[in-house]
C-alpha cells in the first residue's frame, strides 16, 4: 500500500481554505445571528474542504477530489444564503485558483443607491482588482495567504456597503 501525498498546489489550496476558515470564523464575533450561523456552517464545510484536500487522492482533473468540490460548492451555497456575511457567492475560486490559476473576477453587484455608495463600491472594486493582479503574482503561498486576507476585507466592505 502506498501512502498518498498531496501535490503543492493541493496543500496550497487547502491553506487558502484553512484561512478562509479562519476569516468566517472571526466574522462571527461581529455578525448578526443569522449570519454568525451562516459563517459558522461556511467554517466547518471549508474544514471538510482543506482536509480533503490534504488527505484524499485526486478525482477530478485540475487535482481536486469529490469531496473537496461538493463541500466547497455546499459553503459557497451557505454564504450565498447569507450576503450580509463578506463572502461572495463564488468565494471558492480563491481556492481553487491555487490550482488552476483561472484569472480572478470582481463579482458584479447590483447597482447601489446614491452616487457616494456607487464611488464608494467602484473604488472597492478597483482596489480588489489590484488585489487579484497582486494575488495571482504572488511569489509565496504565504504572501498569497496575507493577500487572502486583505481581498475578504474588501468583500467584507463590500457586503457592509451593499447593507446600508
């Protein structure tokens, strides 16, 4: 029997999940009720995510296994659920991308009311551009985690705004 080891970028898209983790889980201290449960499901679901990755083979050409796909995809349905959360509904792009590499889109939004929440979201939308640009660049995974961090603060801003 052969032990299985994960490729680099499926350990890299599991830390990318492990952290996103980590930003609904603080998101909690913070959220309203229903969103705090929301964040909390998106949490445990990205868990299931980072350690399928870690442990399972590939099933799935571009090295993801079932059980990694279908659990991101039932956390990106949770935070859809929840818009007040800071996730966008494609948030598992952010991790697969440690994989595939697909370019990095801004999710569109839909026109806010008022010209100062509309300048307001452009420039968000522009900074989380360059974000993407750097992200995509990044010569670490570890500079890519930190960036990670800096793109859901944007999203995070980006919810608030769209709450007001």
């Amino acid at each position: 029997m052969t032990v299985f080891e994960p490729a680099e970028k499926a350990c890299a898209a599991a830390a990318r999940a492990a952290v996103l983790a980590d930003i609904a889980r603080r998101r909690t201290l913070v959220a309203s009720a229903w969103n705090s449960r929301e964040l909390i499901n998106v949490a445990e679901l990205l868990d299931i995510v980072t350690l399928s990755l870690y442990e399972e083979e590939p099933t799935r050409p571009g090295g993801i296994c079932d059980s990694a796909r279908l659990a991101l995809a039932d956390a990106e349905a949770t935070a859809a659920g929840a818009p007040g959360a800071g996730f966008p509904a494609d948030f598992g792009r952010y991790v697969t991308h440690a994989m595939d590499r697909r370019a990095l889109t801004v999710p569109a939004r839909p026109g806010l009311p008022g010209w100062s929440f509309a300048d307001e979201d452009a420039q968000l939308v522009t900074a989380l551009d360059i974000l993407h640009g750097h992200l995509a660049a990044a010569a670490t995974e570890t500079a890519a985690l930190a960036l990670l961090e800096a793109v859901f603060a944007l999203h995070g801003k980006r919810a608030d705004l769209a709450q007001l």
